[in-house]
C-alpha cells in the first residue's frame, strides 16, 4: 500500500509540473510585458502580463486572452478559442506585430507603461 501510495504522490507530482510547463506561465522580464497602445493614437491597446494573461481591445471594451512565446520573434494569442500567431519585432521603441497568415497585416504600437 505504501509503494502504491508513493507511485500515485510521484504521478501527481509529475503532471503537475508538466502542466506548469506547459502553459509557459512565467514571462517575467520578456520584452513584451507591459501595457501597448496603437502607434497612431493609443485608444487600442495589448496588455501582456508576465503570468502568459493579457487584455486587448479599446479601453472600455478590453477582451481577456493568454499569450505563449514561440521564440524567434513569434507569440500565440488565444482569445475566445480562436488561436492567432503573430511574428513581433521592436523598431525604435515601437514594437510590431504582423500576423501570421494570409494577409500578413501590421501593427504597430509604443509601450505606454511596463
């Protein structure tokens, strides 16, 4: 009973930290952290937490989503079940995101708080 008991404790142990592993839940420090408003007036803004949570949208209608790096300059947005990719790249203090499909649109945005 003792072994089997320890098994289970070791499972337990062992999902768990895949499972923190695997939601990428610790950005501290990365370049994207902090609060970014649309370059040519700010009223839309991305809000990306350390945690890998994030708010988007204009101020009064701000949507939650959770963020993932994919290294080499790419993140993953889910919002509401739909996943996006985006590439990112700072230029001069701003920070553009261009999408990652068939329009390959661009955004650009300047950090307002971090």
């Amino acid at each position: 009973m003792k072994k089997l008991m320890a098994g289970i404790l070791v499972v337990v142990m062992l999902v768990g930290a895949a499972s923190l592993v695997a939601c990428g839940s610790n950005y501290e420090g990365h370049m994207l952290v902090g609060t970014w408003g649309y370059e040519a007036n700010e009223t839309y803004q991305y809000i990306f937490r350390a945690n890998g949570r994030g708010r988007r949208g204009f101020e009064n209608r701000l949507e939650s989503f959770r963020w993932a790096s994919g290294g080499a300059g790419r993140i993953r947005i889910t919002a509401g079940g739909v996943v996006e990719g985006f590439t990112y790249t700072m230029e001069d203090e701003v920070l553009i995101l261009v999408t990652r499909d068939e329009f390959e649109l661009t955004y650009r945005f300047v950090r307002i708080e971090d």
